[in-house]
C-alpha cells in the first residue's frame, strides 16, 4: 500500500547541493514548516568507512564508474547520505573570476551576478572550516610534485581544503572515519537535522511532478543507520520539489518523470572535467598512503591548454587499474607501490549539445564522446606531467597514453606519449565532477532552469547542484555548487514566506 507524506518543501539529494539547501531552510522548521530530505543511498556513520577499497565500494553509485556508451570515459559519483561530499578530498575552491558573469551574459542571466554568488563564498567557507593548510600537511608525494613544479619554474599553488582537526590518514575518498572532512554528512545535515529537518534514507524517487513525488524507501543495508519510515512505495505532496541528486541523476530523473514541456535541452550539455592519472617511480620511499594526499595543483596551463596538474594518492586497486597493459611490467611496477608518486591531470572541458544524460529504454545513459581539443589536452597534460617528476628526479614514469609501459627520460616523452594510444575502451578517461544538464538560462530551448533554478514551466519543481552550471567550472565545483544552491533556498525562502 502506498503512503502518503506530506510537506512544504521535499529536498532530493544530501550532497553539495541538497544539503545546502536544507540547511538554509531549516530555519522554517521553527515556524512550523515540514521539510525532508531524500536519499536514494544508505546513511552511512563514520564507524563505516573502514579505508578498505573492496568494502568502500559501496558508498558509490553503480561502484565507483558509471560508463559512458562510447566507453571514452566513466564518472565516478557517490550515492549515500552526504552524496559525493563524503568521499572527496575537501578541495574549496571559489569559481575563477569572470566565470558567472559569463554566465550571466550568455546565457540572458541578468539576476545571477557574480558579486552575488562571490558574495556567499567566504560565509560558506566559514561554515565548513575551509583553510590553506600549513606546510606541515606536506607528505613526501606533495614534496615530490612541488620540487618537480619549482625545478621548472612553474607556479604550484596549494588547495584551499576543508578539513578540521584532520588525522592525515590519506583515505579521504573512501570515507572519512574521524569526521574531519567537513563536507554535508558532518555539517550541513547535522545542522538541518537539529533544526527540525526530517532525513529518509534509502529513498529512490521514482518522479517527479508538480505539487510532489513519488518513490520507494528500501530497507536499510546492515550495519547502516535507518531512517523512520518503514520500506514501500510512497507519494510525496510537497509545495516546493528540489532535485539536487547531482547531475548524473538530476537530468535522468526530470526526464523518466515527463514533465509536460520539458524543454529539450534536459540533460544536454554535459560537461565531465575529464582526467587521467599518472605514476612516477621514485628512488626514495614516497609512502603516499601516510599524510594528507592532495595539497599541491599548477594552473601553468589553464589559459594556453586547458588543464590542471593536482597531486593525488590512489589506493593499491585503483593504481593496478591506472596503470596500461597486464603482466609483468604492471606487477613490478605495484611490488615498488611505495616508490611511487601520483598526479591527476584534469582538462576544462566545454559543453556540447551532443555530451548528454538521457533516458532509454527504462535506464538512464551517459552519452559523452571526448572532443579533439579535450583529447589534445590529456595528451599535453601527460607529457607535462612527466616534466614535474623527472625534475623531482624520478627513475621512470608511467601514463596510460604510453606507446610502452614506462619512459625512463624527459626527452623521450614527447615520442612515447601520443593521441593514438587515446583508444576508447583500452583508455578509460576518468570524471568526477559532471556538470550541467539541467542548465540555467533564459531561453527555454537552450536551457531547462530560470537564475533562481526553476525549472521552465514548473517554478514548483526546482534544481540545486552542480547540474544547473551552463559551462564547465573549470575548477573542482564543490563551493560553486553550494553558492548555487544557497541562493536557490534563497528564492525559495523568499516566495514560501511572502
């Protein structure tokens, strides 16, 4: 028998996006306004996060790489309370200037400014404690990457991260078992909860419509905590639907619910932050597993080739899978795991009509093909990779664009790194930060959302994550998303009480 629920605002989604807003609202709460938050995944405490990659597959959706059809490149994303705020590494950055004024005259925006949206950034980063750490964080896989940048001459700059009385254990991604990352599982949602914010765990929203949702609660995995109501389907009345599922789900949901004059643009103009890693073997003893793992990026290319370089650390079975080719020269390569120092190389994308969410045949798909000049970018960023650790003085370096295992010589990395080894299906790119799809803008045939996040044709029904962005962020989207969201609840706050 299906229930039904009754509220003034129904929140989808607890990451960056849904978490923020329940936050923000939760002040309602006091006068008398019922509001939830659904998540489609389980409600994980920190006890959980055991740093075991095998059991910490579970915190991900279809664990750990949702593929794209032309096998060009898998996202990563998160589907438990907390989204993918629970398994990243506390990155902050604020969006680069000029970005949202572009937006705004783009995309016929004149609501959104950018002294708006900067506005909220320094209030936020108060909130989740986001801070440049000091040089004491550096672990020998960050001295290694900032050595290789200054023996270049290229500038390395240091992540503003959000983190509070961190144990550097190096196993952010997988859950952080102190509660030291300040992401939405240990603030946003503990804040809206105390203020009177009802969690539902384990809910699968099967659509949407005006006026409400409807959808199946799940019974609650072992060892997870549980949410209130008992499994079922149930029917959600609610003045005010906000989908905040991230932009995997947040497209693929508007579109299996069929809303009447859904603008076309649903799902379309998907942008992924593609990004490879890569591994340098050392002649010290790197030990990346001990410390913190992401304290160094350089912008040396942002504006000529459209990446960045970050430092990284990878887990025993995320390396194995990094690394080209099976046998021999991977195993040796694994057996000096503690020589080893890691880079991510990630490409500023650009949106394209084709790049998609959609919804066939019953099941939702990702439709992204890498462009020439993104495919051109990871081939640089390779190579220049390459050029920090050989600088830091490293014996061999390995990347998937090699014509062979590993180059023992900066000079041979120009020949030994190449677009052709950039196969789909040998070379799985890899994202975890897909935006856009449910795009803001003024055109209801280019765009699915008005300023405030509104969804054309539906004002009831609104969208809060990273899938509202019209372009590519160009920078880890984790502030951009809650500064976004903030404002929706904003507007939100502003028509529930007049």
């Amino acid at each position: 028998m299906t229930r039904t629920l009754d509220y003034d605002v129904l929140i989808i989604g607890s990451g960056a996006g849904g978490g923020t807003v329940a936050e923000r609202l939760s002040k309602l709460c006091a006068q008398g306004m019922r509001i939830a938050v659904v998540e489609a995944g389980p409600w994980y405490r920190r006890e959980h996060f055991n740093m075991r990659e095998p059991d910490m597959l579970s915190l991900f959706l279809d664990r750990g790489a949702v593929p794209a059809k032309s096998f060009d490149i898998a996202v990563t994303a998160a589907q438990c309370v907390g989204g993918s705020t629970s398994v990243y590494t506390g990155v902050t950055f604020r969006a680069p200037e000029g970005l949202i004024a572009g937006w705004s005259r783009d995309f016929g925006l004149p609501e959104l400014t950018e002294a708006d949206v900067h506005s909220r950034f320094a209030r936020l980063e108060a909130a989740i404690d986001a801070h440049v750490p000091g040089r004491d964080y550096e672990n020998e896989n960050n001295r290694v990457f900032r050595q290789g940048c200054e023996q270049l001459g290229w500038p390395v700059k240091q992540f503003q991260l959000n983190i509070k009385q961190c144990e550097r254990c190096g196993f952010c991604n997988l859950g952080c078992p102190y509660g030291a990352k300040r992401g939405t599982l240990e603030v946003q949602l503990p804040a809206a909860l105390a203020a009177g914010v009802e969690l539902i765990p384990n809910c699968r929203i099967e659509c949407v419509r005006d006026g409400g949702a409807e959808g199946v609660i799940s019974p609650a995995p072992s060892g997870t905590q549980a949410g209130e109501h008992e499994p079922g389907p149930v029917r959600f009345n609610a003045k005010v639907v906000v989908v905040a599922a991230g932009t995997l789900n947040s497209s693929a949901l508007l579109l299996r619910s069929q809303l009447p004059e859904l603008s076309p643009a649903c799902g379309k103009y998907l942008t992924l932050h593609p990004a490879l890693t890569s591994f340098a073997r050392m002649e010290q003893d790197v030990r990346g597993w001990g410390g913190f793992p992401k304290l160094y990026y350089t912008d040396q290319f942002s504006s000529s080739d459209h990446y960045y370089i970050e430092t990284a650390f990878y887990f025993p079975f995320m390396t194995a899978r990094s690394l080209p080719g099976f046998g021999a020269e991977p195993k040796r390569f694994m057996q000096a795991y503690s020589q080893l120092a890691c880079a991510l190389t990630l490409v500023h994308d650009e949106p394209a009509e084709h790049n998609a969410i959609r919804w066939e045949h019953g099941r939702r798909v990702l439709d992204y093909r890498l462009s020439v000049a993104s495919k051109t970018a990871l081939v640089h960023a390779q190579r220049s990779a390459g050029r920090i650790y050989f600088g830091a003085g490293a014996l061999e370096y390995v990347s998937l664009l090699g014509k062979r295992f590993s180059v023992s010589r900066e000079r041979e990395l120009d020949d030994a790194i190449t677009l052709d080894a950039l196969v789909p299906g040998k070379v799985v790119v890899s994202s975890a930060h897909p935006m856009g799809g449910c795009r803001m803008g003024k055109d209801p045939a280019t765009s699915v959302t008005n300023a405030w996040g509104q969804v054309h044709g539906h004002p009831s029904v609104v969208v809060a994550d990273a899938s509202l962005m019209p372009t590519s962020s160009k920078v880890n989207p984790y502030l951009t998303i809650m500064a976004l969201a903030d404002r929706v609840a904003e507007g939100i706050e502003h028509r529930l009480t007049r």
